[in-house]
C-alpha cells in the first residue's frame, strides 16, 4: 500500500466477540464445526458438478460458483475468528486488515450478482420454458459467471482505492470479529463523508439493482404458477425455485439489517450477530438447501458413493 497507511496506523486490534467467559470453549467448537461443514459442503457441491453428468445444467453451475464464493468468504473470515474467540482478540496489520475486506466485498459483491443471475434462470425455466436453451447455453453462462467475478474485483478495488486515500491515525481498535466498511472507517481521521457517498452509489448497483431483478423476475414467476391449473403442476413449479428463494431470502435479510439501518439504531450485539449470520452461517446453509432439498444431488451422490 501507500506509505500513508505505513507511517499511520500499522496495527489493530480485533475485539471480536469479548466477555465470552465460560461460553468461550462452546463457542468457538461450534464455530470450528460450522467451518468445517462449510467446506465440506460446499466442496461437495463442486465434486459432483464435476464428477456427475446429470448436474451439468446451467442452474447446477452457478450453485458450484455460489460454493466457490461461499468457501472464499468462509476461509477469509472464520480463521481469524476462532483466533479472536479462543485468545480474545486477534492483532492484525492494516494492510492485512484491508485485504480481508477486500476478499470479503469480492465474495460477497460477486454473491449478490450470482444470485440475479439465478433468478433470471428460475425466471426462464417457469416462465418461458421454450426459449430456456437457447438463452441458457454454456456461452451466456460462462460470460455472465465471468462478468460476475470481474465486477466482484472492480468493486473491491474502488473500494480500496478510497481507503487508501484516507489518513489513519487510530483509535487502533476494532469491535468486531472482521474488518468490516465502517469499522474500517471508524480508524480514519479523514473526512469520510464524500467515500459514504460513493459507497452508496456502488451499493445501489451492486446490491439494489440485484435485488430489483430478482424481485421482478419472482413477481413474474409467481404470475405465471398461480395460472397453473393443477395443485400439483403449482407446486412442482415452486419446487423448482424454492431453493434459490429461501436463499435470497437469508442473505438479503441479514444485509438489510446490517447495512441499511444506522448502527446506533440497534446494539452492537445485534450487528455483530447479524454478520455472523451472512459470514458464518449463511454458506453452511447455502450447500444445505441446495443438497437436501435436491433429488438431482441426492441421485448423484449416490452413484458417485456407489463408484467409489
């Protein structure tokens, strides 16, 4: 980085979760346990895209890229996590600091477009079942999943380009369990307002705008269920999408909350589990929704089980 951010603030302190006391130890082996069924999960989900041949569909494809930006924001995070629930508190450079943010926005950025894109699929197979492979063929899901983790990384780096423009000059502690936007901000002694500015507008395209789309394309998709005639015809239709819907739910839910309302509106416990929820819990739920709810995956782990 700049030598601004060297001859300031050079180190921090990550509080974390503090005065655990004795739910300390169960803490941090759910913590470890929630991590390692993460990975495990969601790796899954990758080996039997790859391994299966019944999987290899467009919808099947962007969930493996959902278990790629979920395994990213999970080993971002929860190592320094667990370090500062077992040790109270974990020190980290400012450089390091800024780059787990920096990973975090680039997941989390490229989560929030994937989840559109996904949208727009369930939006095509109900709705507009005819055109669905001629719009839905590998090109336009290379190119889309490609656009998505190329607008994951500019996002990030306007984002660290107005951080490296500020000064650094403390406090040189942190009362979270990451390196999140504001509290990154809180560290600064530079006027902020003109970078909240322009977080905003970054927000808007890259959150709201997502959003937008995936609310536009459920109204038309439970449109077109409700003139299903058949009870059973609506509710294989809404099988279909079910998955996709409950996770959009959970995670943009926890990001309104976070984000949307003004921190001194509601304690910092609540904030802090709140992000726990999208960092934490969110990609164990994501390879569970998907996997459970699935007979495809269910099918294919099967075979592959029986192979091996």
């Amino acid at each position: 980085m700049t030598a601004k951010l060297r001859n300031n603030v050079t180190l921090i302190f990550l509080l974390g979760f503090p005065n655990l006391q004795s739910f300390q130890f169960p803490f941090f082996s759910l913590l470890t346990l929630i991590y390692c069924g993460t990975i495990v999960g969601n790796f899954l989900i990758i080996v039997l895209f790859l391994l299966s041949k019944s999987l290899q569909s467009p919808m099947y494809f962007f969930i493996t890229q959902l278990s790629i930006f979920d395994i990213l924001v999970t080993t971002d995070i929860v190592p320094v996590l667990l370090h500062t629930v077992l040790f109270g508190g974990h020190f980290m450079t400012l450089i390091g600091c800024i780059i787990q943010f920096s990973v975090f926005v680039i997941s989390d950025c490229s989560e929030c477009l994937l989840l559109s894109v996904m949208s727009y699929d369930r939006y095509l197979a109900i709705c507009n079942p005819l055109r669905y492979h001629s719009i839905m063929n590998p090109k336009f899901c290379v190119t889309s999943v490609t656009i998505i983790w190329l607008l994951g990384f500019l996002v990030m780096f306007m984002y660290v380009i107005s951080i490296n423009n500020l000064h650094f000059c403390g406090p040189r502690i942190i009362d979270h369990f990451f390196c999140d936007f504001k509290p990154i901000m809180k560290l600064s002694c530079s006027d902020t307002s003109i970078i909240y500015i322009e977080i905003l507008i970054i927000g808007f395209f890259n959150g709201f705008c997502p959003f937008i789309i995936i609310v536009i394309s459920y109204v038309y998709i439970a449109i077109t269920i409700l003139k299903i005639p058949s009870t059973t015809g609506r509710h294989k239709a809404f099988s279909t999408c079910s998955s996709h819907l409950i996770v959009v739910s959970i995670l943009y839910g926890t990001l309104l909350v976070v984000y949307m309302f003004p921190i001194r509106e509601k304690s910092l416990i609540l904030s802090n589990a709140m992000s726990l929820s999208y960092t934490v819990l969110t990609p164990l739920l994501n390879p569970i929704i998907y996997t459970l709810r699935n007979k495809d995956f269910k099918r294919a782990f099967h075979k592959i089980k029986h192979v091996l």
